[in-house]
C-alpha cells in the first residue's frame, strides 16, 4: 500500500519539497485509518487490514481465496461480545480492526468459510444475524459453515496464543 509513496520518497529526481508533500500526504492517509477518542489513537474498528471479498450465489471460482496474518493484542470474546456461541468458543488472540470483510449479495443455502495456517487459529465473524466464533474446525484451523444471510460480515482470524502471528488463507467454498 505504500510502496508507491516510498518509491517516490526515495526517487531522487523529486524535490525535498514534493519528498515532504508525499510524506505529508501518506501520514495524513494513515490518520483517516484512526480515530481519536478520550485523548488516545484507536484503530478505527470499521477498515480492514486485508483486502475484502464479494460472494454471488455458484461464484466461481470456487473456493475463493483470500490472505493474511493472523493474531493481535485483543482477546477474541472482547470483540464478539459473549465467550462461546452455538458452534464453537471465541478464543485467541485478534486484532482490534478485522481482517476481512465479506459481502454475500443474496441468501446462501451453504458456504463453508475455513482458515488455512500452519498455525492454531480461531475465527470470530460478526453480521446479519449475530456473532460467530470457532476453535478447531478441522485440526487446530477454525471454520464455519452452514446457510448465510445477505449483507457484510467482518471476519477476524486470531491465533490461539497471544503474541503468535502466522500468514493464513481464507477458503470461502459452496461445495459440502
């Protein structure tokens, strides 16, 4: 995301001054990403780290994918708001911001949503409907799978232990 802002600071054919607008314009670009509340920076809890996906009924290709690293400082049950839910407990470790944003533009019958990491991982996702979390899915990777609502949902992979960060990918799949 900011490489081509580095790129620019580090080319020499720009003036100190356009080096110092490109700063400016990429410190200013960070602070629309944090609110200030009570005297504190907080990350703004409504921007993802990493990219969204959109989900249309028999997508294809089908599993989609997406990536990231998961863990943070946050224990899972503080952001979902409840210790356990009817599939599975909010454990670990997130960050404050989710990870992903999901999109499903019209009901789905089934999706099964499944974090790949070499790591232990849990999952929490809050949307239409309520909160969700998941431990251990298959082996120590967290899933969750069944009928979904339409509208957008905030998918947050944490890692079991604290202070553990491991690189995952998300399979969104139709297929039972």
């Amino acid at each position: 995301m900011y490489k081509p802002i580095l790129q620019v600071l580090n080319n020499s054919r720009f003036t100190t001054l356009n080096s110092v607008l490109s700063l400016f314009i990429l410190l200013s670009f960070n602070l629309l990403l944090i609110g200030k509340t009570q005297g504190q920076l907080t990350p703004n809890p409504n921007i993802p780290i990493f990219p969204g996906i959109t989900i249309n009924p028999q997508f294809r290709p089908d599993p989609q994918i997406v990536r990231g690293i998961s863990g943070g400082m946050e224990f899972a049950r503080e952001i979902a708001g409840r210790r356990d839910t009817e599939i599975g407990p909010c454990t670990g470790f997130v960050d404050r911001n989710p990870n992903h944003t999901l999109l499903i533009t019209s009901p789905l019958n089934y999706l099964r949503v499944q974090v790949i990491s070499p790591a232990d991982t849990t999952l929490v996702i809050s949307g239409p409907g309520g909160t969700w979390c998941n431990d251990d899915y298959q082996g120590k990777n967290a899933g969750i799978a069944g009928q979904w609502l339409p509208g957008t949902y905030s998918i947050w992979v944490g890692s079991y232990q604290q202070n553990r960060y491991a690189p995952y990918k998300i399979l969104f799949s139709e297929v039972k």
